[in-house]
C-alpha cells in the first residue's frame, strides 16, 4: 500500500473515531491542548528564570531566595496545570479507546446476529472471533494517541513559529527536522503496512485452528491424533510468529529514529544558538528557550510517531471489521405482521438439491417429512424456519410471504429446533426463557412438562436454576434436545418445526412427546422431520421426499400402500431400531 493511500485510510479511521464519540474526543484534545500551551509557555519561563533570576544571582554570588521562590511557584503553578492536562488527555483517550472499542464489538455481534446461516457456514468461528477481538483492538490502536497527536500538530506549528521567533536560523533547524518524521514514516508505512494485514490474517487462522481443536478435542484425543493437531496448531502459530517478527524488525528501526529526532534537534539548536549567541545574534535567554522547547518535544513527538506507527495496523484491522459490517443480509425483514392460528405453505419452491417442492401444514396439523438420506428434508425444514431463502418459489405464512414479515412477527409464530440442539452455558431457567418478557416460572415448567423435561429438571440439584455447563454438558443427549424443544413452546409458537429434534430420545418417549403436542389444547401445527415409525403415524399427512422432490403424499397407512419407495424406507428404519 502506497504512504499516500495509507495517510488517507488512516485519516478517515480517525474521523470515523472523532464522529463516533466527539465528547470523549474533545475532553482528550482539551487536555493535550493545555499540556501543548503550557509547553510551549514553560519553555519561555524556564529561558526567562534561567537569564533574569538564576544567572544575575551566578553573576552577583548571591541568593535572594524571594525572588527564587517566586519562580520556582511560577514554574510549580504551570507543572500544576500540565498535570491536570496531562490527566485530562489521558482519561478521556483511555475512555475513547475503549468506547469504540465496545461499540465496534457489540455492532459486529448484532451483524452477526442478523446475518443468515449460509454466510457463517462460509466464515469459520475462529475468524469471526478474531473479527470481534484483535481485529477491533486494532482498528481502535490510534485513539490512544489520537487527541495527543493532533495537539502536537498545533505544538509543532507553535514551536516553529516561536523558533523563527527568535532566530530564523533555529526555525531553519525545526524545519529540517520535524518533516524527518514524514519521510521517516514513509519508509516505515511501505514496509509494514502488508506485514500488517498478514499479522492480520494469520491471527485469524490461527484463532481459527485453535477453536477447531477446542471443538473436537474428544475426536482428537480418541482418534489418537494429539500429535498431528498439534503439529497442525504448531505451523499455523509458527507463520504469525515469521510475520510478527518481521514486524519487529521493521519497528525495531523506527522507534529509535523517532525518538532520536528531539535529541538531535537539541543539539543542533545549541550548536547552532551557540554560534549565533557568539555573533551577537542570541542571548542566553533565547537560546536557553529554544533548547528548552525542543526538549519538551521529545514526548509529543514520540506521540505522533506512536500514531503513524499503528496507522498501518489499525487499517488492516479496520478492513477486516468493515467486511463484516458491510456483508448484505439476503434474507431482509419487512414490515407486515400476523395473528390467529398459523398456515405454512410451500409453493413450488428450489433452493439447493430441492426442485418445485410444494408443501401446505394447516393450522393445528401435523406433517411429517419422510425421505432417505440426502433428499432435502433438512432443506424444506430450514426454509420453513426462514433460515435458508428460495432460489424460486416462494415460502408463505398465513399467505404472507416471510419477506414480508418482521423478524418479531416471524419469531412469535415460528419456531424451530434442530436435531443437535444448542444449550447455553447457564440455568435451566436461562434457556428456557432466553430472556423473552412474560415467561415466568409456570410457563417455564409447562414447557418443560409438554416437552417432557420436567422430571428430569425436577431432580437436578438446583431445579430451574442449575446451571447447564457449556453446550450443556451436564446433560445427556436427548435431555438437551427436551430441553431445546421445551424452549421453543415457551413462547407460545403457532407453527413448530423440529428437523429430527427428538432422534436422542428413546423412541417411546418422542412418541409421546410428539403425541402430547398433538393432542394439547391451541397446540401449534407442526412439520416434523420424521425416522421413526411410531412418531410417523401420527402425523395427519406424511410428505415423502425423494432425490428433492415431493415423491408422494398422503397419511401413513396410505403410503404405505401406494408408495414402494415409501414402504422400503421405514422397513430399513425399523430393522435400525431392532439392531
């Protein structure tokens, strides 16, 4: 990336900050700005308390100790107030930093939130953690200094104006060096700014990797593969650790530079302000300011090398957060809402392997969807559940297009429970409410109780308030599944899908869970994705899916009759179940 491109990218990064908090922004740049005044009014009184109180008394071998105390209280009054600057700029660049750093995490969760299924299966979890930690932390670097610098820009113009001031040989001198940091940052942001953006990268796979090798610690360990994962960690670690190296070694040269510039302005100005001094040109009270004033640079201008030196890295950051920001939501919500019982229909709809699938569940019916491995089951439950979007065709709720429905409309009518279901590291009550207003205990346990949960949360240690572990690990299969489901008719749905959401539960038991939300009064209608017979017959219609098409419809004992593919189907799921 070329320096040009870089200072503008940057630039922007920095507005962006100044809009997102501007009262945070300006209490920084209220205290840099004191800190910058006082500076350049220290330099003055020190010059003045060096040539008209400190050498007269060398002069004279004389103390007055009056007049000494006067300056020192001068001089002790301005550190005063620097100190309140210094605290000021501090604080509120400390409070900037991590306001946008908060905000930036809590836009990128809400994106991915409301971002379909389709583009987290193309995004892996690691990355999308390093999205919301090193990425924002990185793209937030520059405000740490941001309000620093920015004063020092004003500092640095000051300072030239009061070195021509007083010698237009020593401004030549501050002209000469303080555009090195421009030239110096420009060496630097050429060959850092790419080494960044793989830092950058890297971090994610690695962040990637690790959460992968979290995930199936157990397949690794009893597959026997610890060695081979940890290899496969170890190459991953071993590339982020080339390009963090690289870019030490690029900074290893630029810090020192930068911080070496004040130093040599110094003693160029006193060799210059000697030689004009011998001239007649100078007086000790000039030179000694000039001097003085350098020497206060050295802080502000380490500043603004601090900034130009996480530019780079903060717009590497950025990027990679703004792709996120900015990824397009295919499935949008609109505007309509619904009421009274729920209609699902299916009109000729193709998506993936699915092909003009057609399918109706009326209100307080129950469907289930029957086919052999692979013929689109899953699919048609996704789509009833607004989690995948047709290719064609269209997907209607008591005849409104789920386009067309909010978010909050289509969440109280549908709801749906996956075959592996996921539980939340935290009580049962937790998960069952997830946080929805007007579900209170008895709802709870009525969930609970239709979902057959109940007896089991009755004998846990704490009831409704023992805590689950992570992903539920305190309980067993078909337990989570009971309690996912449980979860799902707490908020009163009117359309329930479960794609195979009871295959953990003994079969007697999903029989009469699926029996029970038949036969409750106002239970909602439903399309069940079915394998295993009890739970089939009784379903009002069977939809049986073959290679993503509707091979046929109609009740249990009907297919049973006319659809061979049908009958082959369930005699292969009941020799599974004897085995």
């Amino acid at each position: 990336m070329k320096t040009r491109e870089l200072i503008s990218q940057g630039t922007r990064l920095c507005g962006r900050m100044i809009r997102s908090e501007p009262r945070l922004f300006l209490v920084s740049l209220g205290g840099a700005g004191l800190v910058v005044v006082l500076s350049i009014g220290s330099a003055f009184a020190v010059g003045a308390v060096v040539a008209d109180v400190v050498a007269p008394m060398l002069d004279r071998g004389q103390v007055d100790a009056g007049l000494l105390a006067g300056a020192a209280a001068v001089l002790l009054g301005l550190s005063t107030l620097k100190v309140v600057g210094i605290f000021s700029r501090r604080l509120g660049a400390v409070y900037l930093q991590q306001s946008l750093q908060a905000r930036q995490r809590k836009g990128i969760v809400r994106k991915y939130l409301s971002l379909p299924p389709d583009w987290h299966r193309d995004n892996p979890t690691g990355a999308l953690l390093s999205n919301a930690s090193s990425d924002v932390d990185a793209a937030a670097s520059p405000a740490g200094s941001l309000a620093y610098a920015v004063a020092t820009v004003f500092l640095l113009a000051g300072a030239l104006t009061a070195l021509f001031a007083v010698d237009w040989t020593l401004g030549l001198v501050g002209l000469v060096v303080f555009p090195g940091l421009v030239a110096v940052f420009a060496a630097y942001s050429r060959r850092v700014a790419p080494r960044y953006r793989l830092a950058q990268s890297l971090r994610a796979q690695v962040t990637a990797l690790a959460h992968e090798s979290f995930d199936g610690a157990l397949t690794v360990k009893v597959m026997g593969r610890a060695d081979h994962q940890t290899a496969r960690f170890g190459g991953q670690v071993g590339e982020l650790r080339q390009a963090l190296v690289a870019i030490g070694r690029t900074r290893a040269w630029h810090d020192p530079v930068i911080d070496a510039l004040p130093q040599v302005g110094t003693v160029a100005v006193l060799v210059v302000g000697a030689w004009r001094c011998e001239q007649g040109a100078l007086d000790l009270s000039d030179l000694t300011a000039a001097a003085f004033l350098f020497a206060l640079m050295d802080m502000p201008i380490r500043a603004i090398g601090w900034l130009l030196g996480a530019l780079p890295r903060a717009v590497a950051g950025a990027e990679r957060v703004d792709r996120v920001l900015a990824a397009a939501d295919d499935s949008p919500s609109g505007t309509a809402v619904l009421g009274g019982p729920a209609e699902l229909r299916l009109r000729r709809v193709s998506v993936r392997s699915l092909r003009e699938v057609s399918v109706r569940i009326a209100p307080g019916r129950v469907v289930a969807l029957v086919g052999p491995t692979g013929s689109g089951k899953s699919t048609v439950a996704a789509l009833a559940a607004r989690l995948l979007s047709p290719e064609s065709g269209t997907v209607l709720v008591d005849g409104v297009d789920v386009r067309e429905l909010t978010a909050a409309a289509f969440a109280a009518a549908v709801a749906y429970v996956p075959q592996v279901p996921f539980v939340f590291a935290d009580s049962v009550r937790a998960n069952v409410a997830l946080g929805r207003t007007g579900i209170d205990d008895d709802a709870i346990w009525r969930a609970l109780a239709v979902a057959r949960a109940d007896d089991f949360v009755r004998l846990l240690p704490q009831g409704l308030d023992t805590g689950l572990g992570e992903r539920g690990v305190a309980l067993s299969g078909g337990q989570r599944q009971r309690i996912a489901l449980a979860r799902a008719l707490a908020g009163g749905p009117r359309l329930l899908v479960l794609d195979d959401a009871t295959s953990a539960v003994d079969p007697v038991v999903e029989a009469d869970l699926v029996a029970g939300l038949r036969s409750a009064p106002g239970g909602p209608a439903m399309l069940v994705v079915a394998t295993r017979r009890p739970t089939i017959a009784l379903a009002d219609e069977v939809v049986y899916l073959d290679q993503g098409r509707v091979a046929a419809t109609g009740t249990h004992h009907e297919l049973m009759r006319s659809a061979p593919g049908y009958r082959e189907l369930l005699a292969a799921y009941d020799r599974r179940v004897t085995e």
